[in-house]
C-alpha cells in the first residue's frame, strides 16, 4: 500500500505539471467571475457538481502549512488535480464537515479547528457553495460557526446547514446556475452528542423528512427552479446505503407539489467511503461522496483502511422545462472516480491518472463497482472524465 501511494503521488506531480449578495430571507450568488460560462449555461441549461467530505485532519493541516512555506496555510494545491472539473461547472458543491479556528488554535480529530484558509482554497478551486451541516459542526459551538460562515462569505463560498441568527436559518440559499436558480439545502443525523448552543436550536440543521419536505417547498416559494438537498447520513464504512438511507431517499424523492416533485437531487455524506447512486422515484440519489480530503483513514477495527481516502464526484446536467413550472430535467449523469493521495497530499482524479500511465485502475474500478452496484448505469450514470 505505501509502494502504491508513493507511485501516485509520483504520477500526480506529473499530471499536475501537465495539467454575497444577500437579501432578506433567501441570498443569492452573482456570477462568478474568472470562470466562463460552460456551453449547457449558454443553451439555457447547466451543469452541476458536487463533491464529498472535506475533513482536514492534523496530517492536512500540516501539509497546508508546509505548501505555505511555513507561512499560514495554503489548501490550493490539494484540489489542483480536480479544479479542473470544479471550474468547469455552472454550479459546484462541496461538504466542509468541519468548522474553523483561529489565531492558529487548529486542531484534528476528535473535535476538529480547522485553519480559516481551506475557504479560499475552496473558491479559488471554483466552488460556489458548501453543506455545512455535519456531526463536527458543533465542535467549537457557536463561535465555531460563525467563524465559518464568516470565513465562507469572504472567500464568496455561499453555504447552507448551519447558521448565525435565526433569521439567516429561516432563509433559503438560492445560487444561480446558468438560467436557473438552485436551493441548496442541508442537514445533518446529529452532532455527536453536542448539544445545540442554548437559545440557539437553529443553528444546525437536523435531518428529518418533514421538514425537508417543507423547506423544499419553502425553496420554490422562494423561486428556486431546482432543489438540492444536501444529507450527512448513513453507517460509517459501510459501502451499501443502510435501511435509514434508502428509507428516507424514497420518500424525499417521493414527495410532490401537484405533478411537480419536491426535491431534484439529493448528496449524500457521512460514511468515509464512496457509496451508490441510485435513481429513486425518478431522482437521482448519491447515497455517499466519501471523503475528498482526509488523512490517513483508521476504520473502526482499528486498520488503515484506503477507501476513507477515496471518493467521487457527482456531475449532473440539467436541461429546462418543456414548459413554465416544469421539472428541470437530468439529462446527463455522471461520476468522477477520486483519490486522495495522502502521500502527495493530492487530490487526484483518477480517470486522468490513468491516462499518465498510474498504477490506480484497480482502485478506479472498485469505486466504479460499488457507485454501479445499485443499477445506476441502467438508468444511464455513466463514467465521467
């Protein structure tokens, strides 16, 4: 396994060489400048992705700190092998599972601070919005949030999941996508036992079916054209969606406004390795993301386990209503199979380590296996470059 990772990360020095406006009760992001429009935006659809978890344990820190010249923390170079699927998106989305610190008070597992600097990695990379709702996301209260949020809104990262004021969880996140304009929702299981700040019970949002269902169409109340619900869930390694996934993923993609489904894509994360896509009632559903970014994985047997440094991401392209009020259509599907180097600390997109000749097909194939093994590519998810 060592012999492998220090062959990646061989690979991916080559392959890199080569390669807030708010208002009242919902906030909105301009357009983002530096990143031209792909062709789905300019013929009236769009093109989303998204990512799985971003959980800087103390190795990443570390290695933010040395790609910084010992001088603050530079997180840019870790998503280098995959900006260039992010930046080419109309809409990206990722999960920062953990919350941030401050005047270099860091901290890995078990209560993660993470260094305010991952927020302009994130931007800079090209994502437009971040789940924020996790188990981690109390790990330093109230004051941990808002020093995300805080860090988020200035590096132009729009989020959803967890909030400062009420009136800023009472409001919707509405991002534009091409002609559309996307809600993103998000929620999480719990928060390890942490309980919610005193007086603040909105400042995580806590996964349950009704009122998912009832922000959603609180969403198009607010004139979202398309809802994306965010859900941290599911059994830690554990490859196959549990009974509480596939449970709630039915009846969230089963609930309906007059012939107009409620919630057009659901993300999941959580459980530290890639899960299955499935489409469910017609919506398609990524049970688990697994971990973009972490360190060196140990599962609950106490071994080294290499699928928690494995992930996907999700790209879906939307097509516009046949007519006004319609469904915005998923007409293209696809995963981007993952690795994250822990070795290089890297990022790497392993469809394009493949062309550089790395050793990764094996890896590539199980993820491959296990997002297939629900009988997505039936319904037409395909292998993404």
């Amino acid at each position: 396994m060592i012999a492998r990772r220090h062959q990646v990360a061989l690979v991916l020095t080559a392959v890199l060489a080569a390669a807030a406006a708010c208002q009242a009760g919902r906030h909105e992001t301009p357009d983002r400048p530096g990143h031209p429009a792909p062709t789905t935006a300019r013929q009236g659809g769009f093109t989303l992705v998204a990512s799985g978890d971003v959980l800087p344990h103390s190795s990443i820190i570390d290695r933010a700190r040395f790609d910084a010249g010992g001088r603050g923390h530079d997180f840019r170079p870790m998503f280098e092998g995959i900006e260039p699927v992010v930046a080419r998106a109309d809409l990206a989305l990722c999960h920062m599972e953990t919350v941030y610190g401050e005047n270099g008070r860091y901290s890995g597992y078990p209560a993660f601070k993470s260094p305010p600097e991952i927020a302009r990695a994130l931007s800079e990379t090209g994502y437009d919005g971040c789940s924020t709702a996790s188990n981690h996301t109390l790990d330093d209260g109230a004051d941990g949030i808002r020093r995300t949020l805080d860090a988020l809104d200035r590096a132009g990262v729009r989020h959803a999941g967890s909030a400062r004021t009420e009136a800023e969880a009472a409001g919707v996140t509405l991002l534009r996508a091409g002609t559309a304009r996307v809600a993103h929702l998000a929620y999480t299981y719990g928060t390890n036992g942490l309980p919610l700040p005193a007086g603040q019970p909105w400042a995580v949002n806590l996964l349950g079916e009704e009122r998912i269902v009832a922000d959603a169409r609180a969403a198009r109340t607010a004139g979202a054209d398309v809802v994306v619900v965010s859900v941290h869930w599911g059994t830690e390694w554990q490859d196959a969606p549990d009974q509480q996934q596939l449970t709630l993923a039915d009846r969230l993609t089963a609930a309906t406004t007059g012939e107009r489904p409620d919630i057009d894509l659901v993300l999941g994360t959580h459980a530290h390795v890639p899960q299955a896509y499935e489409k469910v009632n017609g919506t398609w559903v990524i049970y688990g993301m697994g971990d973009q970014i972490a360190g060196e994985m140990v599962n609950h047997q106490g071994a080294v386990d290499p699928r928690g440094n494995q992930s996907t991401v999700g790209r879906f392209t939307f097509a516009p209503p046949a007519r006004p009020g319609g469904r915005w259509q998923v007409t293209k599907a696809e995963f981007i199979p993952q690795l994250f180097d822990v070795d290089a600390g890297r990022v790497v997109n392993l469809n394009t380590a493949l062309t550089q000749g790395a050793d990764v097909r094996a890896v590539r194939d199980r993820i491959r296996d296990v997002v297939l093994s629900r009988g997505a590519a039936q319904d037409g998810l395909v292998m993404g470059e």
